[in-house]
C-alpha cells in the first residue's frame, strides 16, 4: 500500500526515533523528494509482514506459552547487564548532528539492562550524551531543562519488549511512536548472531542491526536505517557486559564526566520530549540507594 504524502514527515521521525529520536532539522540526514523533512537521529527495531525467508512461522505443534529462551546461547548471552561506547552517523558518514538535541553523536555512552524471563524479553535502556562542543554552541542553541550548552550533557531513555513467535527462540513485538505501532522481529542466526528488523507500514525496511555475540561476555552492534530505500543513519555499538552493581557503578561515573543535572536523569524519551517516569520506574528497580 502506498504512502500518502502527508504521512511521510511523521514516518521520517519514527524511523529516527527507533534509534536516538526525531529531529526533523538534522544537517546530516537525508531528505526525500516528497518533503523537505529530513530524518534526525535514527535509533533502536520492526516488521509488519513476516518474510517466510526471513522470519520463522511459530510451528502448530509449538506451545509458546511454554517457550523458555534461556535455552537459547544467544539469548543467554544477552541476558544481564551492558555498557557501552556508541557512535551514530548521518546518512553522509558524519557523526549525527541535530540542534533539537544539541549534543555530541561522536562518541557517547549506552546502560542496557535487558531481562529474560519465559518466552519474553524487556530491554531498558538509558543514553548518556556529554555536552555539545562549546565553540559550537550560540545564542540560538537551547540545552534542554536546566542544563547549558557546552557545560552540561544529557540522556534519552528507551524501552522494548518482545515474546517468542515460534520454538527456535524467534521474537517480536510492538514499536510505538508518535501514535504509530510498528512490528519488531528478531531472528537468531547461530550461537554467535542476532538480526534485529523494523519494517515501514508498506513493508519497506526501516532497520536493519545485527548483534555479533562472542563468547566472552561482550557484543558488537550495528544498525542501518532507511527511507523509501535511501540510507539514513549507521550506528556502532561496542558493549561489555558487566554485574548489576557495576552497571550502576558507571552510570554514576558517566553522568559526572557529562555533567548531566540530576533533574535530567532519564528524563527524556527517544523523541526528545520528557519522558515522564524516573529512573527508578523506568528500570523496574529501587535505586534509591544506589
């Protein structure tokens, strides 16, 4: 089914907002020849038609309710606490820019916590961004909250879950932005390998990440973003996974050497707006103490 023009811009930020959110005034990004909105900073995964080459059919035979993906080495390997180091390009190669989020793409930092339990997974992320070089902020560009540009970073927050779809440890799972639900699908390739898809409404992919999983607890991601098939952002993801302690034990590290104001921890969403939650709802966790 094609689509109609005026949904073009909305499905730009959606596509953005999978991987670090939407900034429809990107420097770096790709425009279509339909709108002049252009796509800001891609981040995180889905598929609204499963691709029979692609994606397992859950077998008749197969009870997913009883699925346990903790059988599954991939997902054993995923399982627990990561950070990591990440860089995001633009669709010209260049680190992301955006003045909606006026912070530094280059290199920037990422806590995963994601849980397996059953038949299911629940990834909660937060990114930590330090602050914009300082010669490159003006009167014009805004820190968001409290914070000042070239002094104080900043962080975004993202969520996912998914459940098995057959009994080879196959999942998917809804995407929602900007009032869209996109379908996710994630396919094991191996012990070793994770394809993770996000596909537009039309069938047309939107991302596509693989996850490199050795066998020394670290992993290796890298996503491609597209829009009407034209490249529009790559990202490279260098993580380690380390225990629940010293997962917080580095968040607290990141936020002092990005100066981030402790008004801002996980406070805002994948869109850029206020994600309205703390950290504490957020991660499913009482870190009061930590």
């Amino acid at each position: 089914m094609p689509i109609s023009n005026y949904l073009i811009p909305t499905l730009l930020c959606v596509s953005a907002s999978i991987l670090i959110g939407c900034n429809n005034d990107n420097t770096n990004s790709t425009t279509t020849n339909t709108d002049p909105a252009v796509v800001d900073t891609p981040t995180a995964d889905t598929d609204t038609e499963q691709d029979p080459l692609v994606l397992a059919v859950a077998d008749d035979e197969c009870d997913l309710d009883n699925v346990q993906l903790l059988d599954f080495t991939p997902w054993q390997r995923e399982n627990g606490y990561w950070v990591g180091d990440y860089t995001l390009l633009g669709a010209d190669g260049t680190p992301q820019v955006s003045s909606r989020w006026p912070y530094q793409y280059d290199n920037y930092q990422g806590f995963i916590h994601l849980e397996v339990i059953g038949n299911t997974i629940k990834q909660r992320n937060v990114f930590l961004y330090p602050p914009k070089k300082a010669e490159l902020c003006d009167e014009t560009t805004m820190a968001l909250g409290n914070g000042i540009c070239g002094i104080n970073g900043n962080e975004k927050i993202f969520s996912a879950d998914q459940k098995a779809t057959d009994c080879n440890g196959n999942l998917s799972g809804p995407f929602e932005s900007f009032g869209m639900t996109l379908d996710t699908n994630t396919t094991l390739i191996g012990d070793d390998t994770v394809l993770y898809q996000v596909r537009m409404p039309d069938g047309g992919i939107m991302q596509n990440q693989l996850t490199t999983l050795p066998p020394n607890d670290t992993r290796v991601r890298t996503a491609q973003g597209f829009f009407n098939g034209n490249p529009t952002y790559a990202s490279y993801y260098r993580e380690r996974k380390v225990t629940e302690a010293e997962f917080f034990q580095l968040l607290a590290a990141a936020r002092a050497e990005y100066n981030i104001l402790e008004t801002d921890y996980c406070g805002y969403d994948n869109t850029n707006q206020p994600s309205q939650t703390t950290c504490d709802d957020h991660f499913g966790l009482d870190l009061s103490a930590e």
